[in-house]
C-alpha cells in the first residue's frame, strides 16, 4: 500500500461522533467544601521565604457514576476553568462495574476523556471517548493513549497521544467540536521529518504560534504557524538539529523505568527519549521537559531562531521514572515548579536564577503525596493543579497559603 504522508488539516472538517460524547454537568454542579491538609515540605535554602501550600483533599467533585483513570494531562484557562484529559482505557471491569453489560456494580463508568472543573472544584463538563474523534482518510484519529493538554487563549483544546499510532496533534473547540490536526495517525518519518510526529507529548500555542514537544518516539521540538500552516522550527539539544534516531517500536509504560538507555545523562548532547513538555514564559523564554536525562533546558527566541541558554539539572542522579516530567510557574512567574515523577516532589526554585528553594510532596496514596506525579499548572491565585498516572489516577489541588 503506499504510504501517505501527513499533513496539516485545515479548520471546518466534519466529524462524525465527537457531540455524542459530550457530556454537561448538572445546571447546579456540587461542590464540596475545601478539606486542607498538611504537605510534607522540605526546604532547602534555609532563611530564604518560598511559597506555601496545603492540599484540598476534598477537590474535585465527581459526578457520582463517573471515575477517572490516568490522568495524564492538566492545564488551566484564563478564566480559572481547571482542564485535565485522563485516559478511560486504563480503567478495568472492576473499576467500571455500571458500564459493563448487565452492570456488575453500582458504580462507575468511565467520565469523558476531556473534563473541565471549576477553580473550586465543580464539574462544569466533559467531552470525548474512545471511540470518537476525527475520521481523516478513512482512519479515526483519537488517541489511544492521550497525553499532555493545552487550553489557548482563545479557549481552544489541544493533544497529543502516546499510544500506538498516536502521532496526531489535535484541536477542539471548548465543547468538542473539532478543528484541525496537525500529522496523521499511523503515519510517522523520524526527527527529519518536518510533516510528521513521533508520539507528541506536549503542546504550546498563543498568537499563532504552536510549538510542540514531539515526544516519545521523536526527540524533538517542532514549530509551526498555526496561521499559515509553515513550520517554523525543529531542533534538539542545545538548540542543534533533530538528527537522531526516534525510538524503535511502539512506547509502553514498562519503558519508563528502563535503563536500556544508560541511564540519565544531564550533559548528554542530544534530547533524551520523552521529551515530555514545552512551556513558554511571558518574557519570551521557553523550558523543555528532558525527562529521561533528569533536566530540562531553557531557551530563548532570537530572530526567530531558538537560542540555548542553560540546563537546569533536577536530582541528577535519580532513576526510575526519572524527574523532570512538567514545569509550571506561580502567576508573577518569580517561581518556577517543577514535577518530579520518580521522588514524588514538586520543587520551587527562584526563577530569576534558578535557585532550588525547597519541594512539597513525597510518594505515597494520601492527599498531597503522588504516585507517577505527571502534569502540573497554575491558576491566577498561586494554586497548583497536579496529576497522576500509571495507578496514581488522580488530580489534586494544592491550595497557595503565602510566602514565608
């Protein structure tokens, strides 16, 4: 059969099923009063203040019949609307008793893949299953696996996926319609290829301007304007080219703790094998995710062009599912937040220069601990939205208690 290669689909495409699944929350949704509990706080640099938390071991509020399973993705809107996209095929039969046919149970069954919350924990709506998503050229391009979540400014959804296949970048409306998608499922030519993906983890777009971490297969960030559909950038490490090879083979969770590749290597010169985000700062600095080398890497934009400017090593000499999986920053951006997966810590570093203040968290099942702790971001009052995959399978909510 020959092989088609991707391309960029442009906006108003139809899409069979994705309405379907949509599903509102009541006109009133519940809220459950705010239950905060203690973190386990390290501080590092002594005497300097750095910013507090607590958990809200009460937050979100679920409808009764709906469970979560992985979440693999968190990202809040400007309005404070809380958006994670979790992963329903992670859910078994015991999990899902009320879907199964008869019902074995009297919960639950799985919640859309696409859930919005309140800042205050309401369910506000969800949209997506497995079985919907954007027919392009005969092939249904939903991820198996979905991973990573973006909301623009213009309320618009974006994601990639991890699973076998999944090599789409895809946009939606707030409520599900579709708009476009940027590669194809199934259809992936390694990090020189500027028209396809490998596995894309991560997406940023503002003012026209998409960048994506592509991801677990490629290692790589690509660029594109979403205006013009012209890629704009490709680069690995150090700002150089996206030569290397992609990953054999499909990606499955056991490959996460492998050691196949050495280990992390923070001076490695070339990306790791997930590079698992790409965060943009208001003063026009770009952090990337180089999870399997225990760093990420900052950059700027000059003339256009991605300039290096530094590595910032996170327990380098962490194995496992190693460390650094998300970034997110307190409104001001004086602090920056990074997720560790493998020490089950957020840590708070002083932007400006880099300095580890201190970590919350530890691995573990209660509130405020994690187990595989995933994506991380922010709302405009300081407060910090954190998931879990693999059987963490949760987001919680760590509530800014001020700087001291």
């Amino acid at each position: 059969m020959k092989r088609i290669r991707a391309g960029l689909l442009s906006a108003g495409m139809m899409v069979a099923g994705i309405g379907a699944a949509a599903l509102a929350a009541d006109p009133a949704p519940r809220v459950r009063p705010p239950a905060l509990a203690q973190v386990e706080t390290v501080v590092v640099a002594k005497g300097v203040p750095m910013p507090r938390f607590r958990v809200d071991a009460a937050w979100p509020t679920l409808p009764a019949d709906l469970m979560l399973g992985q979440v693999s993705g968190v990202a809040v809107d400007g309005d404070d609307d809380v958006w994670v996209v979790h992963r329903p095929h992670s859910l078994g039969p015991t999990d899902t008793g009320a879907a199964q046919t008869p019902p074995i149970a009297v919960c639950c069954k799985p919640a859309p893949t696409v859930v919005r919350f309140s800042r205050e924990g309401a369910y506000l709506a969800g949209w997506g299953l497995p079985d919907t998503g954007p027919v392009l050229d005969g092939v249904n391009q939903w991820p198996k696996s979905i991973h990573g979540v973006y909301v623009d400014t213009a309320k618009t959804v974006w994601f990639g996926g991890n699973g076998d296949g999944d090599h789409a970048v895809l946009n939606f409306t707030a409520d599900g319609k579709f708009i476009r998608a940027y590669g194809r499922r199934e259809q992936t030519g390694g990090n020189a290829d500027l028209t396809t993906f490998g596995n894309p983890a991560d997406v940023f777009h503002e003012d026209g301007e998409l960048l994506i971490a592509d991801g677990y297969k490629n290692k790589r960030i690509i660029g594109f304007d979403s205006r013009t559909n012209r890629n704009t950038a490709a680069f690995g490490a150090y700002g150089g080219p996206a030569t290397g090879p992609a990953r054999a083979g499909n990606f499955d969770q056991s490959q996460a703790t492998s050691t196949g590749d050495g280990g992390a290597n923070p001076a490695s010169r070339s990306f790791g094998d997930i590079v698992h985000c790409i965060v943009k700062t208001k003063d026009d600095h770009y952090y990337v995710c180089d999870r399997r080398n225990n760093r990420a890497q900052l950059y700027r934009k000059r003339a256009g062009n991605f300039e290096f400017v530094r590595d910032l090593v996170i327990a380098p000499e962490t194995g496992g599912t190693r460390t650094v999986t998300d970034i997110a920053m307190s409104p001001d951006e004086k602090y920056l937040y990074v997720a560790d997966m493998m020490n089950g810590r957020i840590w708070i570093l002083l932007r400006e220069t880099h300095q580890v203040l201190g970590a919350i968290g530890r691995n573990g099942r209660q509130a405020g601990e994690f187990i595989w702790l995933h994506s991380i971001d922010t709302d405009s009052q300081g407060n910090i939205y954190a998931t879990e995959v693999n059987t963490g399978r949760r987001v919680q909510k760590f509530v800014f208690e001020g700087v001291r």
